[in-house]
C-alpha cells in the first residue's frame, strides 16, 4: 500500500498508531507547545474531525495505514499523552449496578473522611474556646493546616499506587489511621496531642483514601462521570451536615471525649463498608518506587493541566477558609453557639445539593464552563454578602447558603476536570499530582489566614477580603486552563 508522510498538530485527542509508526520532533516545538507527530497514513482512509463534539468523542483504534486529521489549535495545546480520552476509555460501562455501587462505596468512604473535614470548624470552636484556650487562632490553625496538607499531599503517593494497586489496600492502611486519629483526639488535651492525631494520623489516613476514592469513579463512568463524582462527594457534604449538629449535641450530653468516639464508631463502620462496595476495573500493574511515579512532573508541560493546578491550589485555601473559620467568625460577631454551629450545616447542607446538581449541569453545558459559574458565584458571594453583611444574621445565613454551594461544587468539579484532559488509566496519577501541589497552598495559606484575623480574634475584614481575592485568581486561572483547551470559543468543555 502507498504511503506517504504527514505531520499534524497534536492536540488533546489520542492518535491511535502503534508506536513504532510514530516519532516526536522534540526540535519543533518551543519549551510548552506541542510535538509534531509524524505517522504513514494511506490518504484514501483519511479521516477528518471537523467540530468540537467529534474531537471530544470516544477514540478509535486505527490500524496501520489510518489516522486522524484534528483541525489545529492555538500553539499551546497539549500532547498527546495528554488526551482526554484514550483506547482505555473504550468499554467503559457508564452505569450498572456495579459501577452505582463503586459510587455507593466512593459515597460512605468520602463521608467518613472528607465529612470529617468538613466538620473541624465545629472541633475547632471547641478546643479553641477549651483544652487551648490559652493558644491563639492562627497556632491552632496550624493543626487543621497540617492535616489538610498531608490529606492532599499525601494523594502524590496514594494516586499512583491506586493505579498500580487498586484500592483495596490503601482503603484497609488509610481507614485505619482515619479511625486511630478521631479516636485518639478524644483523649487530647495538650496542643501537641491534636497536632499528632488529627494532623499527622487523621491527615495522613484521609490522604491515602482521597485519591482512590474519586478516581476509582474514573474508570466506571465517562460521560456521566461529573453526575457519578458529584453524587459520590455527597457524601463529603452529609458528613459536614450530620458531624457537627452531632458533635454539638453530645458536648453538651455525654462530653467531647465520647462525643468525638461516637464520630469515630460511625466512620469504622462508614469505611467497612465502603470497602466491600468498592471494586477495581483495571488490572494490577507493576510498579517501581521512584519520585517520577507519585508526582507526574512532565505533565506540567501540558499547559491546560498546570493552569489547572494553579486554580485549584488557589481554590483550596479559599475553601478551606470558609470551613475553618466560619463558625469562630459567628461567634466573635456575638452570634449564639447554635448560630454558629447551624452556619457550618446549612453550608454543608448547601454543598450537598450543590454538588450533585453540579455533577448533571457540567454534563449537559460542559465541566470547565460548569465549574466557571461556581467560581465566579463564589467571590461574589465573599464580597457582597460576607464582607458587608456577614455580621447580620441573615446575611450569616445567607452567606451559608450561597457560599457552601459554590464551595461543594468547586470541590466536586476540580477532579472530573482533571479527568477531562487525560488518559482514564493515568487519572490516579494526575489527580494526585493537582493536590500534591495543593498541598502546600492549605499548609501555609490556612495559618496565614488566621494572622489576617486581627483585635483578638474580633475582626475577620482582612480575612474575607484574602479569601475574596483567592477566588478571582481561582477564576482566572480556570479560564487559563479552558483556553489552552479550546481557545476563547463558546463551546461545551
């Protein structure tokens, strides 16, 4: 058969050669732009992708004298490992009852760790206003700091032996330690008591059944993805919903020591059976030890991936921001403890719905355009309704509200945009990798936070103009991501 040879612009759709038919120029393109691949192609069988709906459908398997010809984007595109689908995609089964009960399984996992999560600012109240009373808010910030911070650095290590491994493993080690440090801050006392169990012991069980527990969703669900992830974070939510108007009953009941076991009895129970639930798709594969297989580094050449890192490493800090203080900023405006507390639901509350609602509007108008109108109804409701009327009790509430659906679904769509620009197989890999470097923003930016808080912990004004401004670089940033995608086109993404 004649042949001849062509050179195309790779951008994010695979090309399905055997290798031996495809060779890189690594001297045609500049430091971020994409390689030119050169393949033989019989131009008779030649086929054409013309419009976005095409490029964004499943890949075929080409044989050796097929290829595809995409119509070319700006010079910043991706490489071709990077796609948003690939061979491995195909079969995906989008539904049945084993893939909803891997979701049902994502579900209890999220709510026993994630839940508790989003419930510290009801422990933080606490102990603030207890056990270390003596200490200041940015000191105890420091613990909740550090928990988040090995809960997403830890995902560097727990995604990529997730795509080695599988879940099982990791969920039986990571719900162990979750367990250990809810159950060890019972008996806590002294600062560096809480600074062990919840921020090395509960941090590090959370960051070895995070990653595994969104991507394990990733090779069940293609197109339905975003509904299947946001379904499965509900769980996050209800936890945030159910943790606090339960820690504050039993404070006042049985005490905080017994009161955070019991938090502790339903999360054992929550994670037993999340792991019977939960099943691999893919099988084992082998695996070298090595800092190139936790943290993708090359991937930071996909110019839509590292504009991707930076908004949700900047997202993180303003999320966790809301969560942490919110119920200590009710309180120093005088509000009541039930206030205060009910604040911290209602904004979990609100991230539920948000987060399912999230997951079937992305899938019908697109992941990236979804995840902008969050962003964008996030910083605006930190400076019209936060910054000026938070003080006021409808205004708190209103806040809550607003801002917990913002929040939720913010949380919920990083992942399955992350899922969006690569390969389903490499997905553990990435996803570890965004908050890898997350990480480091909640390590530093939750303490940083708390020093903003000025007259003895009365005026928050610093603190929600910070926060306020994290989610318009959050927003920007985004849009960064979306047009090293598409461009500036209106179009589903």
């Amino acid at each position: 058969m004649a042949t001849e040879t062509v050179t195309v612009n790779t951008i994010e759709r695979p090309l399905s050669i055997p290798l031996k038919d495809v060779s890189y120029n690594s001297h045609s393109q500049t430091s971020f732009g994409p390689p030119l691949v050169t393949a033989a192609v019989d131009k008779s069988q030649q086929k054409s992708y013309t419009s976005a709906t095409e490029w964004g459908g499943n890949g075929e398997s080409l044989g050796n004298s097929t290829t595809e010809t995409i119509f070319p984007l700006q010079s910043h595109t991706s490489r071709p490992e990077s796609s948003d689908d690939d061979n491995d995609d195909d079969g995906c089964p989008d539904g049945g009852k084993t893939a909803w009960r891997v979701v049902a399984g994502s579900f209890l996992g999220l709510f026993a760790s994630t839940g508790f999560l989003n419930s510290v600012g009801a422990v933080q109240a606490y102990i603030s206003s207890n056990q270390l009373a003596t200490k200041t808010d940015s000191q105890i910030s420091w613990i909740f700091s550090i928990m988040t911070f090995l809960t997403y650095s830890m995902s560097g290590l727990s995604g990529p032996l997730f795509d080695a491994y599988g879940p099982l493993y990791l969920g039986i080690i990571g719900g162990a330690f979750v367990v250990t440090g809810i159950m060890t801050a019972s008996a806590c006392t002294e600062y560096y008591q809480f600074l062990l169990s919840l921020g090395v012991c509960l941090g590090t069980g959370m960051g070895l059944l995070v990653s595994p527990l969104f991507a394990i969703i990733g090779h069940w669900f293609n197109t339905k993805r975003a509904l299947a992830t946001g379904t499965a974070t509900v769980g996050a939510s209800l936890g945030g919903v159910i943790f606090p108007v339960l820690l504050r009953h039993l404070y006042s009941t049985i005490g905080f020591a017994w009161g955070v076991r019991v938090v502790g009895f339903i999360s054992l129970a929550s994670l037993v059976i999340a792991m019977l639930l939960i099943k691999p798709r893919f099988a084992k594969t082998s695996f070298h030890i090595g800092i190139t297989n936790f943290v993708d580094i090359q991937s930071l050449r996909d110019m839509r991936f590292t504009w991707l890192i930076i908004a949700n490493f900047v997202a993180e800090i303003s999320i966790m921001n809301s969560i942490t203080f919110l119920a200590s900023y009710a309180l120093a405006q005088n509000k009541s403890q039930t206030l205060a507390y009910a604040s911290l639901t209602i904004l979990s509350a609100s991230a539920m719905v948000a987060r399912w609602a999230s997951g079937v509007l992305a899938d019908k108008i697109g992941r990236f355009n979804t995840l902008f109108i969050f962003c964008v109804l996030a910083f605006v409701t930190v400076f019209v309704i936060w910054l000026p009327a938070g003080h006021t009790t409808a205004g708190l509430i209103i806040f809550s509200i607003l801002h917990g659906a913002s929040s939720g679904a913010i949380f919920s769509l990083f992942p399955v945009c992350c899922s969006q620009i690569c390969r389903t197989k490499d997905y553990g890999k990435r996803y570890g990798t965004m908050f890898f470097f997350a990480s480091f923003g909640v390590l530093v930016g939750i303490p940083l936070s708390g020093a903003l808080i000025r007259d003895n912990g009365k005026d928050y004004k610093y603190l929600i103009v910070f926060t306020g401004c994290l989610y318009i670089v959050t927003t920007i940033t985004l849009l960064l991501s979306r047009s090293a995608s598409i461009g500036w086109k209106l179009c589903k993404i």
